[in-house]
C-alpha cells in the first residue's frame, strides 16, 4: 500500500510481564497492521438548530475525526440530503481545514412535512462500511403539508440481555445489562425482575432502569437451572427474555473503571490449570495493553489511566489458540472528561427586543478559532440528543441505535448506565477473527488534496505529449496571470489542491506556439466525486398522520414560519438598499487582497495569509519578509545555511514564489518588507507546486490595485478557448449583524431563534475574542455553544446558558 498515515503517540502501551510467552500473535500483528494502514474516520455534524421549515436555509459544521482527533487524511466533506424514501433531495461538496468544514442547504419550500436525513462522508469513508457514514435524522414542518409529524410513542419495544463478557457461568456472581430497542420510542420510566423459569412467581433480584437504553443486575446462576427476565414499562406493558444457559465452565471478565485506573478480575470454573491466556486491551484500534495469564484466580489486574485518553477500552481474553474466550467494552475515565471550558469575561446582556449583547472570550494562545453559536433558549438544542463528546466517544464508533447519547457525557451523567451500555455492545470497527485470517478492506478511494482534475490535452487530435501548456487567469485589478503546467508521454496531467468556490473559468494555449485555437484541445475530468449510499436510512421517532384544520401548530415552528416570511421580507429590503447604493457592504479586506493577488492555483485550505497592506504593520520593521515570518506559524522553520534561507515544514523543504512564479530564497530575502503586499505560507501539496508536496512561501509584491493607478491589459488573445470547472458549494452567509442598520429594525416580527453563528471566528494573539449578536423580539436567556481546538487537539467544549 503505498498511503502513508502518521500515528499519533497519545496512549503508552502498558506490558504485564509474564515468565512465559505465546507460541501466537497473530492478534497484536494483525492490529498493528489495521492500525498502520486503516485509520478509521467519523463525523459530527453540527446543526444550527434542531427543526426547521420548508423553505429556511439550514446551516451545519461538520467536524471530522480520525480517532479522536481532527483528520488530516481527508480535505473534502461530502453532504447529501434524502427523504423517507432514499430519494436524494441536495447534494454538495465543501472543504474541511483541519478537519473541520462549514457549510448550507437551502431547503425547497415544496418539501412535505416528513423527517430527512442529512449524509455526511468523506472519500476515505468509501472503503469501509456505509453504516459509520455520519447519517442525521432532521425534522422539516410545513404547515401547508396534509400530514403531520407526531412522536411515535405506541410503536412496540423489546428487551435483549447481556452477561458481562458475554459468558455466564454456574456459580459466578455477574452483572448483565438489559438493553431496550423500538422503531419508536423506548419507554423512560421501566424496571425488571429475573425469575427460574419453572417458579415464575419468586423474584431473585428486581432493578430499575436506567434511562430508555439500559438497565442493569446482578446475580448468582445456579447449574442446571434456567432462568427468565421480565422487563414492564409505566404502561403497564411486560416483555419477558430467557437468559443464556448456564455454562459448567469458562471465564468471566469482571471489569470496573475508576478515575485513577481500569481494574479487572478473572473469574473461571472447571479451567484446566495449565491453560494459559493473554489479555489485549485497544483504544482506537491500537493495541494499549497486554497481558499474559498462567493463571485464574481473584487477582486484580491495574491498567494505570495516567497514560490513556478518554475513549473505548476493548478488552479481549484469548486462550493459547488465539480463539476469544471473553470481551468486554468500557470507558476511559468516564468520572473525568478531557474538556477544555472558555473562560467568558465582559458579558453585556440586554433583554430588550432587538437590542445588542456580547461577552468576550479570554485570549488563550492555544487557541487560534472557535465555532460559536448563541440561540434563544426557547428552541430546542441541536446537541441535546447527540452531542459532539457523544459522536467522538461513543456513537461514532458504534452501529446500534442509542437513545440520547448526550447524556452519557453531560454534566450530570450517569457512569453506571454508561458502563451497563457498553456491556450490551460489540466494538464495530474491526473484527478480530476477520483481521487475524489476513482479511482486510479493500483500499478503492485515496485521499484527495482538495479538489483535483485530471487533465488531458490534445493537438492535432493526437496526445499534446510532454508539451507546456500556459493556464490563462483574468484576475480581478491584475490582468492577466499565466501558469505554466507540463504535460506526459500520454498527454495528460493533473491540477490538484484547488480550492475554489462555484466555477472557475480560464483559458489555455501551448507554450511558445500560435496555433489555431481548434487544433489544440484540454479536457478536464473530475477526480473527486459522490458515492452511492449502500446502506438503509435508520428509523425515525416519528410517524405521519393527518393533518386537521384545528390542529394547532407547535409554538416553535409557528416562529420559524414567522421568522421566514420577515427575513423574506428583510433580504429584499437590503437588495433595494444595495441597488441605490445607500448601504455600505462590509468587506473583509485581506480576502478581498487575497483574491486580488493569488489565481485560484495558489490557493489551498490549509494556507496561512500575512496582509501587509491593511495590517500586520509591525513588518515593516523586520530586516526581511523570512525574518519576520520566523516563530509566526506553528511547523515553520526559517534557518540561515550557508548564506541563504531555507524554510521547512516539519521537516520537509519549502519551496519559495514570488507572484507565483518559482524562486530561490536569496530573491526574496532582498526584497524591501514595504514592496510587499501580501505573504501566504501554504502547507501541504497545492495546484501550483505542480509536484510538491511540502507546500510553499509565497510573496506577492504591491501592485496598481494597492500602490496606485497603473494601466493594465485585461485583454485576453482571440485565439483562445474558455474552459469551466466547478469548485466547491457556496455556503449562504448567516447575517451576524442583522441590525447594524437602523433601517432593517422596521420588520414587524423578530422571531429568529439562531442569534449568532460563526463557524471561523478567529483569536488574535493578546486580544480577547469579541462575540456581539442582537436580541430577536422575546428572548429571556441565551443559549451559548463554543467549540474549538487547541495546537495539541484537546476538545474544548461549551454548552450552556447566560442569563
């Protein structure tokens, strides 16, 4: 396999010595090989609210994870939308910068009442199974529907048992977890009973469930006797489930899950007392623990948790043949969770309509963004029922439906009812036996660096073979800017690292030749693309019924039907207000720069911008443009040898441009700081490397549009044909500042119930982070999510109310 994944160091593998060894280990081998070569993605998406309309746009940040960490393996996020019935309703495409992308969907006004699904996948995705697609239910209401949605709350359940290890075995105490499942809702309020089955009316143990997913208990079988659950909800409604046989012999793993360390005892009957077993422990498909066992008795065996990371433990007992004689799942710390808070200073909150409110975050200089989002605490919260936490850690990893997952990680969560889930559940990603015997996926998609096409030019109607082929780009204020690319023997070649949104048009002409433009022909072919969904859409809480014209509509959806309608009304006002020119549209002035200076192949996803024409003043003290960068972004070495420059990122040689055409150091070290306009230092492979793949320093000098009037040829040659490739979705800009103009105050209803929402919104170094958003008509508090990484990639996570 010729991919390579870096493997991140978080977890020490712990080693219990033993004076013997086993003659097999095809299980840490196969692991290590499932590690190396298979990183395992998931995704959360992140919704700016719960339910919505027929006609809103609907907002989302998609934030993927390679492990437990945010991916570096994929650039690109797919987003699909389906209807009850798979048919595909919207499909798009977005980047992802450092895992995590952002982006919209304009729902058709048309859409019947009904749930839908969201689809969110990576290419990298596509070589595993489909069911660790991040597939989202969404609740959309139209009024004008003749049906309605209603929770399905008479919908059967059932109860299914699991034994601790999954053995259960005469004479050894265990606990089991019942698990209850439906295609509605589970009851909340239920509890049990276990009985022989031949004297159903003695009870030998009774518990109360947990929540609407587990319960659990415990008790000592008795050989040759059979026994039953019987699980009754608050309806009075019963389910009864034999329990397994009892065993005559086996193990039993017991496990318990501290702050300080996970500890577990084995428990055996009937064992020969020279077999011998070891015990491997994975967290993220990598092999953290082992142990080998010569021995079953009560001793308590330690895993120290000062080295491990919050997450799944897989524990699983081997016997000498390597068959599984006992797994368990657990959490890491589920008393401590690795959360980074904000610290919020300078809250000015006001409950007058439509007035302004802000607070500040704290300056941490680990910090270089956030997602931030401010909602009235009337609506419904996006992650009350499956929160980032819960996809990172728990239902990213598992296939079975689970009922509010948030809960398992909020702040008043239960660590019972977790560790009671996690023994009804089998870890999905990999399956020991399948690894073992060499069976492996199938690698079909690569990952792609942003958007790539392939491209193939002919002449004369046979291969332009290893042929120069100049790129023509009529850039906004610049004129013309040519980007010379090579073909090979077969004539093609590759424009990869694109990153671009709607279309992007440019012509082409050989290198050094007047031909006639229809003798030489580029095509284009895209090398990303959407996959099909092989899997079934998941059942939903709901279920349709007719609609009466006495029904009253929910509070929540009248004020987004409300809402709708007034920011109908407040768009047309503002395009009456741009066409008279009275309105002043605020203009983020680097982008504006960058898009000025840089053609589309010097643009990346993962580039860092200096703009030294509207900030970043304090260059202009810098002896040259390498000295100031040096220390400014985290990877980036600037060294002096021999005389000249060289950069590096994390070890790999730079390369140097200047207004895009390659360079040696010493060309840009000579350069005047005040003849610069612009710095961007890109990371990783990008169009215009053409081959490269440690990314770039590049400087763009001042020109016409920021030193002065110069004249400039925008006129393109005759002779040249136009192509157009399509780039990424427009994403429909949230207006942050609805009321920075006292004009739109005089909509009539202000019924709005997403305040605020940024999904980039940058930390300067020694400055608070500034978050203001203005007051819809009602609110009485505010609900505040804040969301980020630092430069080690811990989670911090916010999700709470100001009042």
């Amino acid at each position: 396999m010729n991919i390579c994944f870096s493997q991140k160091p978080l977890i020490a593998l712990s080693l219990i010595i033993a004076p013997f060894y086993f003659s097999q280990n095809k299980a840490e081998e196969a692991i290590k090989k499932f590690e190396e070569n298979f990183p395992q993605e998931k995704i959360h998406l992140l919704m700016s609210k719960k339910n919505y309309v027929a006609g809103e746009n609907l907002w989302f940040t998609s934030f993927v994870f390679d492990g437990y960490s945010p991916s570096t393996i994929s650039t690109n996020v797919f987003i699909e939308l389906y209807d009850q019935n798979k048919k595909q309703i919207s499909k798009k495409i977005y980047p992802l910068i450092n895992g995590k992308g952002s982006g919209s969907i304009n729902l058709p006004t048309d859409l019947k009442e009904d749930v839908y699904y969201i689809r969110a996948y990576t290419t990298w995705m596509g070589n595993f199974s489909d069911d660790f697609n991040e597939i989202m239910p969404i609740t959309i209401y139209n009024p004008s529907s003749s049906e309605k949605l209603v929770k399905n709350t008479s919908a059967p359940w059932s109860a299914a048992v699991f034994p601790e290890s999954g053995t259960f075995i005469d004479g050894i105490n265990t606990k089991f977890t019942v698990r209850l499942q439906s295609k509605g809702e589970t009851p909340t309020n239920w509890n049990g009973f276990v009985t022989e089955i031949q004297n159903p009316q003695t009870k030998l143990v009774t518990f109360k469930g947990y929540d609407q997913n587990t319960g659990s208990f415990s008790f000592t079988p008795i050989g040759g006797k059979k026994y039953q659950l019987t699980v009754e909800d608050d309806k009075g409604i019963k389910q009864t489930v034999n329990l397994p046989e009892v065993a005559s012999s086996g193990i039993n793993l017991q496990v318990q899950s501290q702050s300080d360390a996970v500890n577990f005892v084995f428990k055996g009957k009937n064992i020969d007392q020279n077999a011998k077993y070891k015990i491997l422990g994975t967290i993220n498909n990598q092999m953290v623990y082992k142990a080998n066992v010569s021995q079953i008795s009560d001793k308590l065996y330690t895993i120290p948790t000062s080295q491990l990371v919050n997450g799944i433990l897989n524990l699983t007992v081997f016997d000498e043949s390597e068959n599984i004689v006992a797994q368990r799942l657990c959490f890491v710390q589920p008393q401590v969770l690795k959360l980074k808070q904000p610290s919020l200073k300078g809250t000015s909150l006001s409950l007058k309509p439509r007035d302004s409110n802000s607070f500040n975050i704290d300056n941490d200089l680990s910090m270089s963004s956030y997602l931030v989002s401010v909602s009235d605490n009337e609506s419904e919260n996006p992650e009350n029922e499956n929160s980032l936490p819960s996809t990172l850690w728990l239902t990213g990893d598992l296939m079975s439906k689970i009922y509010y997952p948030a809960q398992y990680f909020s702040e008043n969560r239960n660590t019972d009812a977790l560790d009671a889930l996690l023994i009804s559940e089998k870890w999905s990603r990999f399956n020991w036996q399948t690894i073992m015997s060499g069976n492996f996926p199938v690698i079909k998609y690569k990952p792609e660096s942003y958007l790539s096409y392939k491209g193939k030019a002919t002449k004369l109607g046979k291969p332009a073979s290893e042929e120069e082929i100049n790129l023509i780009f009529k850039m906004p204020d610049q004129g013309i800017k040519y980007n010379l690319i090579k073909t090979d023997k077969e004539g093609m070649f590759t424009l990869s690292g694109l990153v671009f949104e709607d279309s992007m048009s440019f012509s082409y002409q050989l290198n050094g030749e007047k031909t006639n433009k229809n003798s030489v022909q580029v095509y284009f072919q895209p090398a990303f693309s959407f996959l099909p969904f092989r899997s079934n859409l998941p059942s939903s809480n709901y279920t349709l019924v007719q609609r009466n014209s006495t029904d009253k509509i929910p509070l929540e959806i009248e004020r987004a039907v409300t809402n709708k309608s007034s920011q109908i009304g407040l768009r047309e006002k503002e395009t009456l207000i741009e066409e008279v020119k009275v309105k002043a549209q605020k203009k983020d002035l680097t982008k504006k720069l960058n898009n000025e200076l840089s053609s589309p192949l010097f643009r990346s996803g993962n580039e860092t911008v200096f703009d030294l024409v509207n900030e970043n003043q304090s260059a202009q003290g810098s002896q040259n443009i390498l000295q100031y960068l040096q220390g400014r972004v985290a990877g980036l070495q600037i060294q002096m040898q021999g005389g000249s420059y060289t950069a590096t990122n994390r070890g790999g040689a730079m390369e140097f441009f200047l207004d895009e055409m390659r360079v040696d150091a010493s060309q840009i070290s000579n350069i005047p700081v005040s003849n610069i306009a612009m710095v961007k230092v890109i990371k990783g492979n990008f169009a215009g490397s053409f081959g490269g793949g440690n990314g770039a320093v590049a400087i763009y000098t001042r020109r016409g549009g920021n030193t002065g009037s110069v004249a400039i040829d925008t006129t393109l040659p005759s002779n040249l044909k136009e192509v157009k490739l399509n780039g990424y979705d427009k994403e429909i800009p949230f207006n942050n500042g609805i009321y920075d103009e006292e004009g739109a105050k005089s909509i009539p209803q202000d019924k709005r119930s997403i305040l605020y929402w940024n999904p980039y919104l940058e930390s300067k170094s020694g400055e608070p982070t500034i978050v203001q958003w203005y007051n819809n008509d009602d609110a009485k508090n505010f609900r505040v999510m804040i969301i980020g990484f630092d430069e080690n990639n811990d989670l911090l996570y916010y999700n709470d109310i100001l009042k």
